[in-house]
C-alpha cells in the first residue's frame, strides 16, 4: 500500500497490522495533554516489520489519548521510502516508520524506525513509545 491509507483500509489489508493493533496495550494517562494544534505524519513501509511493530502500537496509543483521526495522515511508502507526492523524499524520510509531529504547522519532532529519546550530548537512549511521544508533546 502507498500513498495515502486509512486506518481502516490499513487494517483490512494488512493482517498482521490489524492483528498487532488488537493485541497492543490499552494506554491510561495520569495526565491530560494539550492537543490543540497537533498533527501527526506517519510515514511506514507496509513491507516494514518495524511499521508492522511500532504503527498499530502508535494508533492503539492515538486512539486512547482521544487523538482525533483527522489530525493524522498514514502515508504509506514504497522500498525505496517514497511515495507517488514525494513526500519520502520531501520529508527526508531515512528509516519506517518515521512519526513527525506538528504543532500549529510547524515540526516539533519525530520518531524514526523505534522510540528513543536523543539528547544533545547524550547517547541515544530507547524508550517506550508512550514515553518519547509524551517527551515530543511536552516540549
């Protein structure tokens, strides 16, 4: 699949996508977020066991945090991550799945290939997906 997905269109062709969604743990905050403004690309390759692992954790995660759909774009990409509008090459795509963040337009981070929080002058330290999408949020 390439291009533009839905969630639902996601899930009916892709088992294993459906499959990792429905055994993916339900998320609680003890806090409530400040989505306004927020949007989301998610960009992943259908072919991509990392998308395969970390976009159904990822919308398990939207959905519980009441994410509103229309705030989020699943883009599929191709082997060579890009797309019929470019935008894998637009966006400087490297790794799948790649999460960029927006707040009012503008990116405020992303996520590329799995979680991990990146410091300047810090190694690269992995965390859990919750966790670096609440750090991207939070900034």
């Amino acid at each position: 699949m390439i291009g533009d997905i839905t969630k639902d269109e996601l899930f009916f062709n892709n088992k294993k996508f459906y499959q990792n969604y429905l055994e993916a743990e339900s998320h609680i905050l003890n806090e409530k977020l400040n989505l306004d403004g927020i949007s989301i690309k998610v960009l992943f390759g259908t072919w991509c066991h990392d998308s395969q692992r970390e976009i159904p954790k990822l919308l398990r995660l939207l959905e519980d945090i009441n994410m509103q759909p229309d705030t989020m774009s699943l883009i599929g990409l191709n082997y060579q991550k890009n797309e019929p509008q470019n935008r894998g090459v637009i966006l400087q795509i490297k790794k799948t799945p790649t999460i960029i963040f927006y707040r009012q337009g503008k990116e405020i981070g992303r996520i590329e290939e799995s979680p991990k929080l990146n410091i300047e002058g810090v190694d690269i330290i992995p965390i859990t997906l919750e966790e670096n999408i609440l750090f991207i949020l939070k900034s």
